[in-house]
C-alpha cells in the first residue's frame, strides 16, 4: 500500500499587516497554541488555521521592521520548533511623509544586514515597494527613490541578490489619505517608469542583484528586451523548495492579481484586517482602511 502525502503549506505572515512589527505577542501565542485564529477577510467569519512544523512548510514574513523580531529572537525560536523561515523585507527611503511609522534608514539597514547574517541571505528578498511619486502643497514634484542607491549597497553588503519593486497604486482611499496629509500622489506614464525601473536595474546589475516588477503586467510589456527584469513571485515556491525540501504545493495562488502579473506560490494569509489593523501609518497603504 502506497502512503499518501500530504502537502504541506506556505503561511504568509502578512499582507494584511505587519505582524512582525507589530503583533509579535499574538503570532507567538498562536505558535505555541499550535493554530492562528484568524477572521475572514470578507465574512468576518472566525477560521482556526494549524500552525505547527508538520501542517506548515514555509512562513513567510512581510515587514517594513524586523527590529523587534530580531530583538525577542523569534528566528531562533521558530527554527528550534522546526519551522523554516522566509522574509519579504520592505527597506524604502526615508520619508516620514510616506512612511510616519517607519524607523529610520540606518535602524533599518542594521536590521537588513543582522537579518542576512541569521537566517542566511537566500532566505530574504530587499523590497523597495511602492515607488511613489506625488506633488506637494505649492505643485512641486517629489519621489521616494533619493535612498535607492544607498540602500542598495547595505543589501548588497548582506548578500542579498532579490529586489522586488512596483509602483503605487492609486486607491480612492490612498488618494484621500494622501490629500488629507497635503500631498497628491501622481502616477507616472509608462515611458516615465520604465526610465525609473532601467536606472535602478542599471545600479543593481553593477552590484550583482536581480530586479523583479510585483504586479505590473503594462510596465513589463512596455519594457526593452533583454533587460532580466522578470514579474515577481513574493510567494517564491520553488525557491523555497530548494531552499527546505518539496512536499508542498507549487500552484499559482488565485487569491492574488494574477492578471496583473502576480506569479506567487499557492499560500494562506493569517493576518486580519480587523484584528490586526497596522498602525504604522503609510499613506500608500492598501490594507489600512483608515
């Protein structure tokens, strides 16, 4: 008789939030409860999601501050309960326009690098998501790129070789949250972001990291050939079966943009809006209804 299988999942920890910023107190319960509770997005409804080595293949973490994370020793934890661990880490120049809640440039690179040196480089991909250009109060035209090269070389320093990108998407509600702040966020035509995209491809090429669009089907299409920007997976699968071993599902998750161009893995979210509501105050949030 031939056993059966059964596929273990990657838990992505979260789009909705930032949990490990944020709700490390929660997520650390629910490790040794051996399941997160967690409600829909939509229905509201209660869900009981297994959180444990055998049901879970990969954790997959998503912060713009792995400073309090590091700091509780939350990797070490994990991994001696047998967890295998992967980190999608936003670093973005400083602008406390933008990003109110976010700790300074040189905190975060520190974070990046000790990161890097803990749970290996492979096992972390640098974001420098969302580019965002916008206007202030007297018209005069602003972007967050003035850290792009210095950033860089702090991931270039720490090994890493993946860089994810995209452009802000301009929600009603991002529109309104960035007005209220006296700012008007502008989406740049398409030959515009391709110059932006071929300048940055140009500085990572020099330092040995790929560049990867999230998202961004028309700017792909737009772009020369030859350049080795490919479209994102954040939900890396087969990179994480390399890095930890198969048994889990390599399916293109349904639940995310597909058509525009999101080529991540098959995953479960366990953050909640509504539980878990991010105050770190970015005005491009997406998740952040306030």
């Amino acid at each position: 008789m031939t056993a059966i299988t059964t596929k273990r999942r990657i838990l992505s920890v979260s789009r909705r939030s930032d949990i490990p910023a944020h709700y490390l107190d929660w997520f650390m319960a629910s490790v040794e409860r051996g399941e997160a509770l967690v409600d829909h997005p939509y229905t509201h409804a209660p869900q009981s999601i297994p959180l444990t080595p055998e049901t879970v293949h990969t954790l997959v973490f998503w912060t713009k501050d792995i400073g309090p994370f590091l700091k509780r020793g939350c990797d070490r934890i994990l991994e001696k309960k047998g967890f295998h661990l992967y980190f999608n880490l936003t670093v973005n120049s400083d602008s406390p326009i933008l990003e109110p809640g976010i700790p300074p440039l040189t905190e975060r690179l520190d974070a990046l690098g000790e990161l890097c040196q803990r749970v290996g480089p492979r096992a972390v991909t640098w974001r420098f998501d969302p580019i965002c250009h916008f206007r202030d109060a007297n018209g005069q035209p602003h972007d967050n790129l003035h850290d792009f090269t210095r950033i860089a070389q702090g991931a270039c320093d720490a090994k890493i070789h993946r860089c994810i990108t995209s452009f802000v998407d301009l929600y009603p509600k991002v529109v309104r949250r960035s007005r209220a702040a006296g700012i008007e966020l502008t989406d740049p035509s398409i030959h515009e972001k391709v110059a932006v995209v071929l300048r940055l491809n140009r500085e990572l090429q020099r330092l040995g990291i790929d560049l990867f669009t999230c998202c961004e089907n028309e700017l792909h299409a737009a772009l020369p050939f030859g350049t080795g920007i490919t479209p994102a997976a954040c939900i890396p699968g087969p990179l994480l079966a390399d890095l930890y071993g198969g048994g889990l599902s390599l399916a293109r998750d349904a639940g995310q943009r597909r058509s525009a161009g999101c080529q991540c893995t098959q995953s479960r979210d366990i953050g909640s809006y509504t539980l878990h509501p991010c105050p770190s105050g970015c005005l491009y949030c997406y998740a952040n209804k306030g």
